[in-house]
C-alpha cells in the first residue's frame, strides 16, 4: 500500500511494525515529530513498547543501553546538538556491540543558530563505530530503518540511519509500506547475550593495553562483515518488496569518463544534474552513497578508480579541510582526481544547475574554490 | 512538472492545505511531493507550503523557484508569491477591482464562508478546506469528490463543515 508520507512519518510508520520493545529520546527540531508520532502510536497501543522520557540526548542513549543490553529491541532519534550530545554514549553503545537503531535528522550545527538541513552533524561521528545509512527520500528512510534493525541485530553493531533536515524529514511523497506479518519475516527475534540476572556479569570494564587492542581490532574487522550482512539483509528484503539497496548506487550506468558522488538529498537533485549533462553528451554519471560505514571501499574503487575526474558534493565542512566525503573519497580510494564543493550548509538552496556548472568548472579546471 | 505555492500566515491552514491537495494529486494517480515552509512557524506569521505534482517521479529537492499557482490566503502576503508569467492566481478576498491584469486571477471569499460555517475565529477563519473547493473548480485537475476523500483523510473534527466550505467555495469562485 502507498501512502503520502514525510521522512518522519517514514521512520514513525518503519518502527510501529518492527517489534521495538523500547525507545527513549529527547525532542529536537527537526527530529520531534518522530518522536511525537511513536508516542501517539504507543498509546493507541499500535506499538507494544515503553517509552522512557529523558531530560537529555545523553540520558536517551544511555537508556537505550541499558534496554539494549536486557535484550530489548531498542530504538532512538535525534538531531544535529543533540546527536552531539550523545557523542560520548555512542561509543559506548557500539563498543558493547549493542543493535540499537537511531535516527538522525541531518541539521546545521550552531552557532549560527540553524534548523535546516546540514549532515556535518552525523558525518562528525563517523568515528563512534555506528553503521551509518543516508536516505535520499522517504522510501530509502522507509526500507533502511526497518534493515537497520536486521542489520544492528545480526552484526551486533548499532545502526544511524541518517535524512536530511526538512527536505527529507518534513517534504512528503508517496511512500510503500509494508505489512507488521511481512517484516516479521525479515526481523526474527535473534539470541544475543543479554544481561542475566541469574548470570551477572559487567559491561565495559578496564582493559589494560593487550586486551584493548584485541577489542578494538576485533570490532574495526567485525564492522567490516557488515557490508556482507547489509547485501544478505538487501536480497531478503528484495524478496519481500522488490526493492534492492546496495552500499553504493551508480546511475544511469557504471561505465562513464566522469562521476558525481553525493550523498543524502543532494543525491537526488545531483540525478537530474547528471540527466542534463548527459543531454549534452557529457559522459558523466552518479554515485551515491548509501552506507558510509562501514567504508565500501572495494565497490567504490570498482566504480570510481578508471574515471577521469571525480566530482564529490557535499552538504557539509570540516573546517580547515575540505567536505567531509569528498576527504573520505580521496582518502578512502587513494585517488588525486578527486574535487569536492561545498554548498547547501544550513538548508541553503542547491539545484541542479548549481551541481551542473560547477561539475562543468571542475571539468573545464575552472575552480573557483571550495564553495559552490 | 506543475508547482504551486499555498501562501498565508500561521492559524489559516497553510500546511494542512498542502497536504490536503498533495493527497488530491497522489489519489488521481500523480506522483506528487509537498514541502511546508519551515523556521519559527507560529500563528499569525507568514506561513506558505509548497507541492510539485508530475507523471513521473520528482527529484528535486530544493524550494519551489517559480509557481504555475499561487493560492494567496491572505493579500498582506501576496509578495511572496513566486508565480510565473502568465501563471494563475487564486486569491481569498471580495471586492476586487484592478486596472490591468496579464494573469488569470480568481477569488473566493473564503473568510466568509469559513465563518458562516464556524471554521476558525473572526481574527483567523481556518480557510484551508474552502479555497481548496475553489483550486478544485479552477484546476479541474481532480474531481470534487476526490477532494472530499481527501478531506475526510486529513480533517478529524467538523470534516462535515469543511467539506461543505469546499463545496460553497467551489460553487462561487469567480473570474476576475
């Protein structure tokens, strides 16, 4: 069945027919409406679970711990500050190897004082050990909350599925949804260790050196099966909707002289960027990233290493370098024919035309800077 | 690709508006994508939602630039309007009379309507559901009774009245 739906309602819809058990958060614009809709939904008992309220970002997480750690399927979202705020509890959670799913409203960190759509916010905890997943419309935030629980629970990672601020979390387009029996099928109830009463034991004690290595190299190599786990969890959730996600998506074809990379929302303004080039013959085609961690190295170098010049936009800085992605892309791939623009931070207006003239610049070595 | 701008001030009914029509489109089988504008939203401040509708599938995922129609809630907004030549204008109002005009304008009195049937306050009548009887009308982009579907979906309390607003807005909308 479709139905008319924002990324928020898109998320609120995904969870009511996941089986979650618990969800503590802390309302934030751009985020509350998630929140507010679970809420009405746990009382009108269309969702059998327990909200915990909390005075702060950093209490939510740390209640989704502890839920997490007694075995409840847990669920939690918020924005920009408030995932700031969270920082230091997200490590804990994927350092227990806790299935916990988030949803992070892409927004603009202050000051200035901004709501509106900015990924710098999750992409500055690319570092913390989450998987992270970017939606580029309600459907893809749709599908990916519900196969970020299958993902979080059989790689015991927890999981942020990330949606831009307002052009993602408030616009509102026809989304197909899917039957509580039919996701019930993708999302059994999995055996994990769990606290037990009967069996207590501590999470997070002292590790001297040896041990913190072997910890830590042991997590970094199981966050790597993840991308095999997100394939598994793809196919059968192709089955049950017909729709298939990889990693990485290339449009219209892999075989192109040029490629744009962009994630999120800037991804689906960047396809028409990349429809009108190709009107005037520019061989040049998208990439867009789906899953930034784990890294897709190996998909992304099969897509991106015999192109001529790369082109990565990003909505988002790190001060002092360069977009966020576009370091990941260089970096990531070892590749020197990479260019990356900014623009679009604080929900400021980009268009295809935008990402056409300066695609054209970057290809003609006409840059004029970093900034679109 | 057909773009429209719903412009008025917080308490009209600006957003539900929105959503109203972007429900209208998708039920005649468009894809359809609705933006509300977004910052300090509140009642009585500028507050203007936005739909593209097409047969095929919307990417863009920026403001709409230029509006093919513009509902103009109320007048002391009618600047942020960003209607295209010789786009059309669906005004809330009465007593209209301009010099030239090299648009295609249309007004209801929604105010009234809304009123007569106890939709809002004498301060802010709640006119979403009205002038969307007079969009119906102007369009012929979805039948009426699509509109009501619509409204019944969106519209809890006094779905009844509203439907009856759209009806009366639908019947008297005129060109100016």
């Amino acid at each position: 069945m479709k139905k008319v739906l924002g990324g928020n309602d898109a998320v609120s819809q995904a969870v009511s027919v996941c089986d979650v058990e618990v969800i503590s958060a802390y309302p934030i614009t751009p985020q509350t409406s998630i929140i507010e809709k679970i809420a009405d939904l746990i009382y009108a008992k269309q969702i059998n679970a327990q909200f915990i309220k909390v005075e702060s970002e950093h209490s939510a997480m740390a209640a989704c711990i502890g839920a997490s750690i007694a075995g409840s399927r847990t669920f939690t979202a918020t924005s920009s500050q408030g995932l700031l705020l969270m920082h230091e509890v997200l490590h804990w959670a994927s350092g227990a190897r806790l299935p916990i799913v988030l949803a992070n409203a892409n927004r603009a960190i202050a000051p200035g004082w901004n709501i509106w759509a900015e990924a710098t916010d999750s992409l500055s905890q690319r570092d913390t050990g989450w998987v992270q997943l970017y939606a580029a419309n309600s459907q893809e935030v749709y599908d990916f909350i519900i196969m970020a629980f299958a993902v979080a629970e059989r790689a015991l990672f927890p999981v942020m599925v990330c949606l831009d601020g307002f052009l993602l979390t408030h616009t509102k387009e026809p989304v197909e949804i899917l039957e509580h029996e039919t996701v019930k099928q993708l999302l059994p109830k999995i055996k994990r260790d769990t606290l037990d009463p009967a069996n207590p034991k501590a999470y997070g004690a002292l590790a001297f050196p040896k041990d913190y290595y072997i910890i830590k190299k042991g997590q970094h190599l199981d966050m790597l099966k993840v991308l095999d786990i997100f394939d598994n969890v793809s196919l059968e959730f192709e089955k049950i909707t017909n729709r298939h996600y990889n990693p990485v998506e290339v449009y219209p074809k892999p075989d192109s002289q040029y490629s744009i990379v962009a994630l999120g929302t800037l991804s689906q303004t960047a396809r028409l960027a990349v429809d009108n080039l190709r009107k005037d013959d520019i061989d040049v085609n998208l990439v867009k990233i789906n899953m930034l961690r784990p890294f897709p190295q190996q998909l992304l170098k099969q897509l991106l290493s015999d192109k001529k010049l790369i082109v990565v936009f990003d909505r988002d800085i790190s001060h002092g370098k360069s977009g966020i992605v576009k370091d990941e892309i260089a970096g990531g791939l070892d590749l020197c024919n990479v260019v990356g623009f900014v623009g679009g931070l604080g929900g400021d207006k980009i268009t295809e035309s935008t990402i056409a003239n300066a695609f054209l610049d970057a290809k003609n070595a006409q840059i004029k800077g970093l900034f679109l | 690709m057909k773009q429209i701008g719903l412009h008025g001030r917080g308490g009209q009914g600006v957003v539900v508006a929105g959503e109203i029509l972007a429900q209208c489109y998708f039920d005649s089988g468009k894809y359809v994508q609705f933006m509300p504008s977004y910052g300090a939203e509140r009642r009585g401040s500028p507050s203007h939602s936005y739909i593209r509708t097409d047969n095929n599938k919307i990417y863009q995922r920026y403001e709409i630039e230029e509006e093919d129609i513009s509902v103009i809630f109320s007048l002391s907004v009618i600047d942020t309007a960003k209607l295209r030549e010789n786009g059309t204008l669906i005004i809330n109002g009465s007593n209209f009379k301009v010099k030239e005009k090299k648009i295609d304008i249309y007004t209801v009195d929604a105010n009234a309507i809304a009123l007569s049937l106890g939709l809002g306050s004498p301060a802010i009548p709640i006119i979403n559901t009205t002038i969307l009887g007079a969009y119906c009308k102007v369009t012929n982009d979805f039948s009426f009774d699509i509109l009501v579907n619509a409204i019944k979906s969106k519209i809890d309390k006094k779905a009844d009245l509203n439907i009856e607003g759209a009806r009366l807005a639908y019947d008297s909308v005129r060109y100016l």
